[in-house]
C-alpha cells in the first residue's frame, strides 16, 4: 500500500549517496520506510560536487528507486550540506549607542543584519552561529532590555565556497528535484547525536567519514567551532594499498585487523597477515602503517579545537561516523587528547523502527542522513504509483510549498543550521531590491512634495509678492477712509 505521508532526506557522501524516507510517530519515533545507495566517489570528493551531471544523474536514480519502493511519487526531499570546504570564522560586529539607551530587538537583529551582509572573498555564509553579546563590558546571551551605551555582537559564520554552493544547487535543479530545505550536516547531526549535557558542559564531535573527518565544538549548548579536516578512513585503505594490494583488499584487511592501537607487548613480530592466497605481510608492519595515518588524523582533530576549549570539555569527545568502528579507537584518542571521557555515537537518540540491516547494525555509518530525517517537518509524498510505473495524475503536485512557492525568507527569518537554497537567496534578493525600489520611490515623492511645498513659501516670500502685498494694502486703506 503507497504511503500518503513520509520524509525524504539525501546525504552527499565521498564514498556514496545516501537517501532515506521515514515517517514521525507522535512519541517522537521514526519508522524508516525506504534507503537506498548509489556509489558516488566519481563524482564528490571529500563531501564536494565536482561533476553536475553525474551528480544529478544519481540523485535521480535515488528519487526513483526510493518511489518504486514507496509505491509513491517524491515532491520534494531534504537535503545535508558538508564537505572540506566549509569551515567556521569568528566575527564581531558592534554598534555605538546614545547614552542610556535600552537595547530593543530591532537593536539586535540590525547586528545580525550587518553580520550577514559581511563578504567574503570567494566564500558563502551559509549560517550564522551567535556566540553571545557583549553590553558595555558584560557578556550577554540576551541583551534585549538592557541600558548601555555600546552593543557588540559575536557570530561564529559557516562559510563554504561559492563555486561548490553553486554547484550543489546546480545539481537539484538539473535533475529537476525540489528541495524543501538544505540544512547543514554537520548541525544536523550534532542534533541527533549529542546530549543537552555534553552540549551544555562542552564537547567535541568528531566525524569520522571516508575522505573527510568534522570537528564540531560546544559550549553552553551553543556552536564554538566547525572544521573540515581532508583526511578519512579512505586515507588508511590508500596506506595499506601502497604495500601492492588492490583498494578492495586493503580495506578488507583495514575492517578485518585494523586497530587504531595495539600495545607494543601484544604485538607479535612472528605473525603474519594475509593478503591473499599467496602473499602475506608482517603485523607490525601493517599495525604501524594502521596506527600512524590514525595517529596524523587524532592529532589534526585535536588542532582544530581551539585552545581555550582544551580544558572545558567536560562532556568529553563524541566520536561517530564509519571511521569511528576502527578496533580501540578510544584508546587512541586518550592517549593523543589526553581525555579520558570518550564516547563512541552508534546511532541517534530518536527510537528508530526498521527492518533495514545497517540501521539494525548502529553502526554510526547513517547517523547523518537519520539526523536529516529528523530535521524534517513538510510532507515530502505525492501521488501513487500504478504498477506499471506512471503516476495516476498526469503531472507531481507538491502538498506543501516548496521552496520556489514559499515567500522570500530572509538571513534572520532562517532557523539555525538552515541553509538558504539559491532560489530562496534569489528571491529575497529580488523581494529587498522591490522593498528598496518602493522605499525610493515614497522617498521621491516626499522629497518633490517637500521641493513643491517650499517653492511656493519661496513665492510667497518673493520681493513682487511683497510689493503686491503693499499695493493692495495700500489700495485698501484708501478705500477705507474714503
């Protein structure tokens, strides 16, 4: 029986495509309907989209493997943005005010404003992350009813490359997919993986994929730090390959002995791997290859957290994703972080219902794409699909409005973690140049009733009015005493 209700969600991988559809229970569960995967490493690298076409060639045959599935037609999915290019910068925007002024809201989002209006070269916002507000000299979360003389606003941007922002809404609209919202996925996750606690005392969330690995710091429930390291799981399986194996065969060994530590007494220098039925290769030397590309990747994670934080992760190192599977990977991370709270995020915290294996085996392998299904709240169905593979009605008629229908939203209207698609930026874009059109215009005509106004006082005042004046008051005054 077709669904009439479920959410579609796609995750960009390096390594593949990922699509998902589920429905939302009212306790808050998911039951997942549909996943499908397509290999992608021809045409994204490192979370980036480098090839359009091949790119929206697959993610059509997602969207189509996910309808025949569902028995029902897709209006529009969800979609994760990541990759190496996106990065978080810190910067602060302040603003001086007369003295005794009370901080209103128009104050504030005036600072978010002027936030989102910086430029970068070559680089997008895709999101603004607000830190916190300092008033006078006092750190506010809140600033909003407070006296002060100087408001300073600091915002923590997610940037990505203009080229690849591009591109990845190049990609929907050649294969012809509406997107209800791109959101970023290294939020979305976070979202789904991470406790208020760990939140709330401070943490580290540390990704592991296949050519990228994304460190996300918090503090006090708020975004501290985003990074993008390229460096992945994939990096270890190219290690083991330059010992003259294929790719398959060493990332079959990398998942069969692969540890990110092993103590030096329990190695033994007599064991030997095997590569196939006719090779074979020393263990220490396999362990040493293994243990030092995992050892570069921990202390690049460890770099990218800002020093401030090192002493302040209270709610310790989350680590998840596939690279995070690796055999006494905890100990690794202790031993190079020297923090001995580490947790290992198998999957999300919703209750997930399915029958699909590699959900089943919480893994940490999907945890992005569920916690973009998560996320979504618009119906994504349309209408079923008669068995010979045709849609009952001639033409898909989006239930909700997609992102072309809905008004022009705004930086500030924008939820956090949010990513305004190309078409939306158009369209605000569009919706604030009528807005400053029609503004000019009332200004126009206000500045020409002004011009008209004082023209005629002008007149009015002129020297022959005056001597019209006296005549005719002249005259008058005749006529009186006569």
């Amino acid at each position: 029986m077709a669904a009439k209700e479920f959410i579609v969600a796609i995750e960009l991988g390096s390594s593949k495509m990922t699509g998902i559809a589920g429905q939302k229970n009212l306790d808050g569960s998911i039951n997942v309907l549909a996943v499908v995967k397509e290999p992608s490493s021809s045409f994204i690298r490192k979370g980036v989209v480098y090839n359009i076409d091949k790119t929206a060639q697959c993610l059509t045959s997602i969207v189509r493997k996910l309808e025949n599935q569902l028995k029902t037609g897709i209006t529009q999915v969800y979609v994760g943005v990541g990759g190496q290019s996106i990065r978080g910068v810190k910067n602060v925007v302040s603003k001086d005010l007369p003295t005794e002024t009370i901080i209103s809201q128009d104050m504030v989002i005036e600072l978010m404003d002027a936030n989102r209006n910086m430029t970068y070269q070559d680089q997008e916002i895709l999101d603004a992350a607000v830190q916190e507000y300092k008033v006078g000299s006092q750190f506010q979360l809140d600033p909003v009813g407070i006296q002060a003389n100087r408001l300073e606003g600091h915002f923590l941007n997610i940037l990505e490359r203009k080229s690849f922002y591009r591109n990845l809404n190049k990609c929907f609209e050649t294969a012809n997919i509406n997107v209800a919202e791109m959101y970023l996925a290294p939020l979305a996750l976070a979202d789904s993986v991470l406790t208020e606690t760990e939140k709330r005392s401070g943490c580290a969330l540390v990704d592991i994929g296949a050519d990228t690995t994304t460190v996300s710091v918090y503090s006090k429930n708020i975004l501290r730090h985003l990074a993008v390291i390229p460096l992945g799981s994939n990096n270890i399986t190219k290690d083991i390959a330059t010992l003259q194996m294929e790719d398959s065969d060493a990332e079959r060994m990398k998942l069969k002995y692969g540890s990110a530590y092993t103590d030096n007494n329990d190695i033994d220098n007599d064991l030997k791997y095997s590569i196939d039925s006719e090779r074979q290769i020393e263990s220490r030397k396999f362990i040493e290859i293994v243990e030092g590309r995992m050892e570069e990747i921990i202390e690049n994670v460890w770099y990218q957290i800002p020093s401030e934080y090192y002493d302040k992760l209270l709610g310790g190192i989350i680590l998840t994703g596939g690279g995070s599977n690796m055999k006494n990977i905890e100990k690794a991370f202790i031993n190079h972080t020297h923090v001995d709270k580490i947790r290992i995020a198998k999957s999300i915290t919703h209750t997930i219902n399915t029958t699909n294996e590699e959900i089943k085996a919480k893994n940490g392998m999907l945890n992005t794409v569920l916690g973009l299904l998560v996320k979504g709240d618009i119906n994504c169905a349309g209408s079923a699909i008669n068995p010979n593979g045709d849609l009952f009605s001639s033409q898909k008629q989006p239930v909700h409005p997609t992102a072309d229908q809905r008004p022009a939203r705004q930086a500030t209207d924008t939820p956090a973690g949010v990513i305004r698609t190309e078409a939306e930026k158009q369209k605000a874009e569009e919706e604030k140049r009528r807005q400053q059109e029609e503004e000019e215009r009332i200004k126009r005509e206000e500045e020409l009733k002004k011009k008209e106004e004082e023209e005629r006082i002008r007149k009015e005042n002129s020297t022959w009015n005056k001597l019209k004046k006296g005549i005719l008051k002249f005259g008058k005054s005749i006529v009186e005493e006569e």
